[in-house]
C-alpha cells in the first residue's frame, strides 16, 4: 500500500512541478492524475498494483472535504458579504456551462446524422 500511495504521490509531485515549470493555469494535482492515466494506459499491470490504495482513498474521500468546510465556517462572514456576486457568478457560470453542452450536442449530433443516414439505417 506505501508503494502505491507513494507512486500517487509522485504523480502529484511532477504533476506540481511542471504546471510551476511551464506556468500553466491548470492545477498540478489535475495535471499528474492525466499522466497517472496516461501512464496505467500504457501500462495497465500497474492499476492491479494501484486499486487497492486508490479505493482506500476513495472510501475516506469525504474526510478530504473537513479542511474545505473549515474554511468556508471560517469566512461565513465574507461569503455573506458576497453573496449577491457569488449567486450571480454561479447562475452565470451554470447557464454558459448548459449553452455550451447544448451547442456541442447539437453540433455532434449534425455530424453524426449524416453518417447514420448513409448506412440505410
């Protein structure tokens, strides 16, 4: 279990070091979880050595949420005090990210109608 959680790990660190390198707006965490994918893609026998960790992580992932919810108590104050600008940036954001699936799905399904069409189907 230690070589597997150190392995995640790992993932993390170089994951932190190259968005820190490249100065990219991406989140270093987010970056090593593509290249763990990358890597158990390419290397599959190492997710039988993986899983078991990960699952473990997985089962506690709720206790992971008690730093962020420290922090929420501990700035009700100002979240109170944005409230208008956080509820607006949240509606916005919902209804650009619903646009913005309706218009690819509906830009895939023209293209893929076609396709369906000429098979006689």
């Amino acid at each position: 279990m230690i070589p597997a959680f150190a392995t995640l790990l790992a993932f993390q660190l170089v994951g932190e070091a190259l968005v820190r390198a490249l100065v990219v707006p991406v989140p270093g965490p987010v970056v090593g979880m593509a290249l763990l994918l990358l890597a158990l893609v390419l290397r599959p026998a190492w997710t039988g050595a993986i899983k078991p960790t990960a699952q473990t992580l997985l089962q506690h992932l709720s206790l992971l949420f008690v730093p962020a919810g420290v922090g929420v108590m501990l700035h009700l104050q100002r979240l109170g005090d944005e409230a208008l600008a956080i509820g607006v940036a949240l509606v916005i954001s919902t209804w650009v990210g619903l646009a913005s699936a309706a218009i690819t799905m509906a830009w895939l399904m023209k293209r893929v109608a076609p396709a369906n069409g000429e098979d006689g189907s």
